[in-house]
C-alpha cells in the first residue's frame, strides 16, 4: 500500500457530489466501499502467473497475494467477476473456503491472524474475461489480430476494474508495493508486462514464460497483459534532472510490420515528452521499472512503466502525438500521484491534461499552449461536480469535465498566483512530495494554499463541488466625466472572492477582485469597449 498522508484540513461543501442524483447497485457499494474486511490487510505483493490461450480467448493461473495484517482478522474480503472460476484459495498450504455474492468474494482463513504479521494467500482461477467493446472507455481484453494474422492481444480495465480478470483487493488506496508477473503466452508470440523483463523461458509444449518485475506500488488497473508479434526497440534517455540516475532505459515493443517506422518516430517523440515533463515534473518516477511503450490493438493507456500505444505514428494538427504525451503524464499524475478514491479521479485526469499544454507550451510557446486550451474550452459541460460520490465503485472519467475543465481550472489558478516561478515550483514539488503516494483532494488544496501564501479552499469547493463556474456581473456606468466599473461575483458558494484581471485603463490588465456584492471601481478610459476581461486565462462565465 502506498503511504497515506493524512491532514486536518477539509474542503467545505464537499457533500455537493449527492447533486448527481445517481444511482449505485449491492456491488457497487462493495466494490467501492472500504470495510473492517478491506482494511484489515495492506497487499504488499501480487505475483502473478497467467497463461494467455488466444484461440480460446481464455486465461489461466493465479495470484500469490503477500499481505501485512493491520488489525487481527480471519476473513477478508477480495474481488473478482463471477464470470470467472475460482478453483481454490491456499492459505498456509491448506484449501481453504469461501464464499462469493457475485463480484465479491469473501474469504475465511481458517484462523485467526495478527497485528503486523505477513502473511500470503494464493487464489487459483481461470475463465473467459470479459471483452472490451470500446477500450480503453470500457474494460476488458482485446482479442485481434495484426495484418498477418498473427494472434494480438491487450488489456485495458480502468473503469472495469483489475477485477474483472484478476482476483485482489480491487480498491484505489491499497496498492501493491511491488508485483511480478510469470506471463505465458504461445511461443510464436512475446508477452509483455508492466516492469523489467528478468527471464524468459520455455515452460510447455508451444508455450513460453516472459517474466516481468515491478519494484514501485502500482495501481491495479495499471497491470497489463499485452501479446503479440512484438519486435523489441531499444533506446536510451539521458536525463537533464536526475544525478543519482543519468540513464534512462527506454524499451519499445512494436508489431514487426511497423519496426522501422516506430525506430524513427519514436526515439525523437519519447525523448522531447521527457525533456518536457522532466523539466515541469522532476525526474521520471519509475526509474528502476524503466520506460516502456507497447503497440496495441486500443488507442491508448496510461500502463505504469509500459504505456499502451495505438495512434499509429503520427502527431496530431498542433504537431505531437497525443497518446505519448498525454498517456505518458500519467507516470507522474496517476502512477506516482495516485488518488484514493474513484470519486477523486479529477487528480489524474486533470493534471494529465494540462500537462499536454505544458508539452505545447514547451516546444512552442505559450501562444501555441494557450490556443490549445482554448480549443478544449468549447468540451467543457458543467453538468456535474468534478469530485463524484465516495464509497462507491464510481468512475468519473465517463465526464470530459475531469479532463478539460479539470486543465482549465489549473490554467485559472496558476493566473491567480500570477507568478510563474513559484507556479512551475509547486508543480515540481506537488510530484516530490507525494512520489509515489496516494493523495486526497484536502491534500491538494493544502498543498498548493501553503506554497502560493493563499487560502484557495473557496477556489476548489466552486470548481470541484459546484458543477457551475462562477459569473462576473458587470455593468458600465457613464457618470458624466468617467466611467465606472461595477461588478461582482454571482453563482458561487458562500465567500468566493476569486481575483481577476480586466483592464482599468486601455490595453492594461490589473487584477480587481470581486465579491458576492457590488463593487465599484473607475476605469480610465471613455469608450466603454475599451474594457475587456481576461477570459482567455481564466474560467469564468461573464454576463453584461
């Protein structure tokens, strides 16, 4: 499990998510709810053995789950789909039972355990996972095949869940501390996981055994099984940040049809994301798993340490190839910074997504960065707070808010602060201070009040509990000899008083800063079209 970090510190309004009005099934409560049977236990391990029959569409093996006991217990509760088969569950050499309600399963030891013991289980299964229709929207796993009709095989599950083809303890917060996995695939194939590869053997007739290793916590969903045709590209990063670790291992698994292409394209798109984010986010988290970027039969996933590939090597009109860049961000906001909760999946996404403006702004400029976001302005809905119910298997990627008007709502506050220097700090030290760590939302809105010297819990509670973003009021008075500026913030939560710049005097923007009631101001200029409000740098609706 990653270390929780706990504050006293608690965004106001936060019950606002119950606005959605939206409905949730027995499993999904017992999928998303932290009971005494999910907390009792801390995975410390999972290792993983799986053979992969793509003819059949079928998988096999099981889970070895090393786990330290938090508070005495006998039973637990684990996960998995009742479409698939449990053989059995081995605990301390011994067949032991349990029981299932569905997607749940409830496990008895036997025995009675204790505090800080560790101990293991090992849960046999095997079965027909369910099938993606849609991935990465929907989850499960890609049966296909490449264009010569060799078996290809991927697997995506964020919004399913690990559980849908995995037996574990299915929930954001514990995550293992490391994870092998012993992947068994035809021979004629290459199986490859999250990690280092550290052996590969034959095991059976027609069959071989990658075996992969993980030594940083990782999500569940972030465990991948991917099997093809591969040819193996490697490459090197020599990072700009990291002293200790010059050398990063970049490892490309690409269908061989398209070896040569993936060569070229992808050694210079890999390098200029890293020299990016390294820059704006500090050296690249998992550098002991190394850097690895699969093709896949799907558009694309944020894999931890093997980030699924299918854009087909090309950037996109404003000249990068978005799942490299954005799935990639995911190492730093996802992968190492992990959220505890699906309610608060905006962390993931919304920092990902501005970090594609971040990679623009990078290599082209701030202009370029900003007709980005602007473009991503017109996807924004407003339909739903950004923070979803908690307790609940709930995801909230579904909502485009969490990516678009998550990026607009930092490109807001890093306007609010006004300085770019203490801007691009915080961001680096956001990703040192919770490397490889779970983070709640309070943690953030603390984090960032205490770097930027400023109180921003009303700032968050508008834009992640109130599904509408605050309006400017404003009306232009002619007095006779000037003209006044009243205004003032309407549709917002208790004490809002965000800042915003609009100019006082001709083509100068100054920083005024409105309230729930009428201000008054005088402008220094006599043609009122003259006045103009910097909507270009922060998210607000503006009614004259």
């Amino acid at each position: 499990m990653k270390r929780l970090l706990f504050l006293t510190f608690s965004i106001t309004s936060l019950s606002l998510f119950a606005q959605q009005k939206q409905a949730f099934g027995k499993q999904e409560y017992l999928h998303g709810k932290l009971t005494s049977l999910r907390t009792c236990f801390d995975v410390k391990q999972y290792d993983i053995s799986v053979k992969v029959e793509p003819q059949q569409q079928f998988i096999s093996g099981k889970n070895v789950i090393t786990f330290k006991v938090v508070n005495d217990f006998q039973k637990l509760q684990l996960d998995f789909f009742l479409q698939m088969k449990i053989d059995s569950i081995v605990f301390e050499n011994k067949m032991i039972s349990y029981k299932r309600d569905s997607n749940t399963v409830y496990v008895n030891l036997g025995k009675k355990v204790r505090k800080n013991e560790w101990k293991n289980l090992t849960v046999y299964f095997r079965g027909n996972p369910p099938i993606a229709k849609n991935a990465p929207w929907d989850g499960g796993f890609i049966w296909s095949k490449d264009s010569s009709g060799n078996d290809w095989v991927g697997l995506a599950c964020e919004g399913l869940g690990a559980s849908c083809w995995l037996p574990c303890k299915d929930h954001l917060s514990d995550e293992a501390d490391s994870m092998k996995m012993h992947l068994i695939v035809p021979e004629n194939l290459v199986g490859v996981s999250n990690g280092k590869l550290v052996s590969e053997k034959f095991v059976e007739a027609g069959f071989k055994e990658y075996n992969w290793e993980v030594h940083n916590p990782i999500n569940n969903y972030n465990i991948t099984i991917n099997v093809a045709n591969y040819a193996h590209v490697h490459d090197v990063y020599e990072s700009k940040v990291n002293e200790m670790q010059k050398y990063l291992p970049l490892d490309y698994y690409v269908l061989k049809e398209n070896e040569a292409k993936a060569k070229q394209f992808l050694s210079s798109e890999v390098m200029r994301m890293l020299d990016c984010f390294e820059l704006r986010f500090g050296a690249y988290p998992f550098w002991n798993d190394g850097y690895k970027l699969v093709e896949t039969p799907y558009w694309g996933m944020e894999h931890q340490s093997c980030i699924s590939y299918g854009n087909g090597y090309k950037d996109n009109r404003w000249g990068f190839d978005f799942i490299i860049v954005h799935e990639s961000g995911h190492e730093w906001f996802g992968n190492s910074l992990s959220c505890t909760d699906p309610a608060e999946m905006w962390i993931h996404e919304s920092f990902t997504t501005y970090s594609e403006t971040l990679f623009l702004e990078c290599q082209f400029g701030y202009q370029t960065s900003l007709k980005y976001l602007l473009e991503q302005k017109r996807n924004i809905q407003n339909n739903t707070p950004m923070i979803g119910p908690f307790d609940v298997y709930y995801h909230g990627r579904k909502d485009n808010d969490i990516y678009y008007k998550g990026a607009w709502i930092l490109q807001t506050l890093r306007h609010v602060i006004d300085n770019d220097s203490i801007w691009f700090m915080m961001l680096k030290d956001l990703n040192t201070t919770f490397n490889k760590k779970n983070i709640t939302t309070a943690q953030i809105v603390s984090f960032f009040s205490e770097r930027s010297k400023l109180n921003l819990d009303k700032f968050f509670s508008q834009y992640l509990t109130y599904s509408d973003i605050p309006e400017l009021e404003y009306k232009i008075v002619d007095i006779g000899n000037k003209l006044e500026l009243h205004y003032r913030w309407s549709n917002t939560i208790s004490g809002f008083e965000m800042p915003i710049k609009v100019t006082l005097a001709k083509g100068i923007y100054d920083f005024i800063s409105p309230t729930k009631s009428w201000q008054i101001i005088d402008l220094n200029f006599s043609n009122p079209d003259d006045f103009k409000i910097q909507t270009d740098k922060f998210l607000i609706k503006v009614k004259k």
